[in-house]
C-alpha cells in the first residue's frame, strides 16, 4: 500500500465505519498518548526496564500502525498530502546532511 492509498483507505474508513474525525487537537492528543506507548515498549525491550506480566503480550507492529493511522488522521484533516511531504523531506535531509553524517567520527565503527 502506497502513503496516497493509505491516505485514502483511512478516509474512508473513517467517513463509513467511524462516523467523522475526531477534532484535530483530540486526535494530536491521541498521537501522543500512542507515540508514549511506543516508547513504554522500545523502554521495556531495549531499554533497562522490565515488563510487567499484563504487557507480555504487546504488539510493538500494531503500537507503530496505531501511531501511522493518528498520523494519516491528522494528515487528512489538515490537507497534507504525506506523500508529497516526504519526498520534500527527504529532499531536504539529503542537501543538509548528505555529508554531515558521512564526516561524523561519531558514527563510524
């Protein structure tokens, strides 16, 4: 699936099965609190924390599609076509840092 179908697969979703949009400020809080879940796992099995037995189960897959589905949420709401804006974005990491991180001793082994 293409960031343009997904665009559109969680448009219609949304306008046919979940009733409207909740208010961009909601659905940015909502990114939030998804994006926090994320880091409660990456903490837990990459980090120095430990799992609680009711978080055995957790899904870090399905945590990162909750965070992209907020995201292609507000995306839609504001008119932001993610495609278009990742392309400029890699654009313009490209010009800034095409030789920064070449020439950074810190990342080579």
């Amino acid at each position: 699936m293409t960031i343009i179908e997904a665009q559109k697969a969680v448009d219609n979703w949304i306008n046919t099965t979940g009733v409207r949009y909740f208010s961009e400020l909601t659905n940015m809080a909502v990114l939030t609190e998804e994006v926090g879940e994320v880091a409660r796992i990456m903490a837990r099995k990459y980090g120095d924390q430990s799992f609680k037995e009711s978080e055995k189960e957790i899904d870090l897959a399905d945590e990162f599609a909750d965070v992209l589905w907020v995201l292609i949420c507000l995306a839609n709401q504001t008119g932001v076509d993610l495609s278009e804006a990742f392309r400029k974005n890699l654009e313009k990491k490209t010009k800034r840092d095409g030789e920064r991180h070449k020439n950074n001793p810190k990342l080579r082994k």
